[in-house]
C-alpha cells in the first residue's frame, strides 16, 4: 500500500477545481482565480474522476521542470490512470 505525499494529502482537503464543467470554456477566469488561491499547485479534475496538478505560479512550473526527482517527461504513467471512456484519454 502506497501513502499518500504532504502535497497529496493538503490537496485531499481542498475540492478539485472541475476544468470539465460547461462554465470553464464560457469563462475560465473564476476557476483559475480558484486554483491559484490554492497556491502554487492547485488541485482539479480534467474530467470526471481525472484528478491533475494544475501549476499556477511560474516560479513554480520552472522548479517543477527543473526537478526530474519529481517530474517525468514521459506521460504513460499518468495515461495509465485515466479510464480508457474518459475524454482524457487517448
């Protein structure tokens, strides 16, 4: 059994931001207003029961990039986890 990370766990408080819903593409200003206002990282779902890290401070995204510890160029892993109905996948 795998324990979820500090980072893991802060975001389980937080609700996802839901990028899928009708409203993001009419305006998406207020979800990422949400998403920033969880701080560098932000929690939301791409997709029903697609979950995702959403960066939001460029500070942020270049650590990230920088750190392959923590970050893989290589998105199989992450695909691996999306529901083959999902229009996340593929």
């Amino acid at each position: 059994m795998t324990h979820p990370s500090p980072a893991e766990q802060a975001f389980s408080l937080a609700a996802p931001v839901r990028l899928w819903e009708d409203g993001f593409a009419r305006d998406p200003r207020p979800y990422y207003a949400a998403l920033r206002a969880q701080g560098p990282v932000g929690w939301a779902e791409l997709a029903p029961g697609v979950p995702a890290y959403v960066v939001t401070d460029r500070r942020a995204a270049l650590d990230l990039l920088h750190d392959t510890q923590t970050f893989s160029h290589d998105p199989r892993p992450w695909q691996a986890t999306v529901p083959d109905d999902s229009p996340s996948s593929g």
